[in-house]
C-alpha cells in the first residue's frame, strides 16, 4: 500500500511548529513540573494539522478489512476437511501470555 500521508517528516508528524509562549509542562502554581525539562520557549502544537492527519489515517485504516476473507475461507476448508492441526503448546502457552497480559503489572 502506498503512503498517502507526504509531507510529514520525522519530529513534526505530530505538527509541533515553532511559536512563542509554551508553558506546557508547568506544574500546580506555575512552577515546573518535577523533573521534567522545561519546554523551548517556541514549542506549540498546530491542532488543525494534526487534526488533518488524524482524518486522513481515520480514512485510510475505514478502507482496510477487519477480517481478511481469503485466509478465513482458507481455515474454514482446512477445518472442514480436517487438515487443520493445533499445536496444544502453543495454543496453550498464547492463552498464559494473554492472561499475563490482561493481569497487567506484578499479577494485578
């Protein structure tokens, strides 16, 4: 698939553009927050570009299937005439990983 998305290069994918005024990371009372660097003083965002490239990704990714349905007719044949296997290790070992996943940090 091609690229539609042209003109956005490295740090300003998001469209941070240089302006004046930024106080971004200031914490309660004005102060900075602790332990994170001040911002420059022209850092700001351009919302209606990102905005534009959130739409265009929104539009790209409504074009793409959820489902490939060549490879479920594949399954669904193999299924049928019996030459599907399941390797119960690995099938068991992708339910632990999803149940680890699902736990989050440290069992909970």
């Amino acid at each position: 698939m091609a690229d539609p998305i042209q003109g956005v290069t490295g740090t300003d994918a998001a469209g941070v553009a240089p302006a004046s005024g930024a106080t971004a990371n200031q914490g309660p009372g004005g102060t900075a927050a602790q332990g994170v660097a001040p911002p420059a003083a022209s850092d700001t965002a351009n919302v209606a570009q990102v905005q534009g490239l959130l739409d265009m990704i929104n539009q790209v990714a409504a074009t793409i299937p959820a489902v490939d349905p060549q490879r479920v007719a594949e399954l669904r044949q193999a299924i049928a005439d019996g030459s599907y296997r399941v390797d119960p290790h690995s099938a068991a070992k992708q339910l632990a990983d999803i149940e680890r996943y699902l736990a989050g940090p440290a069992g909970g």
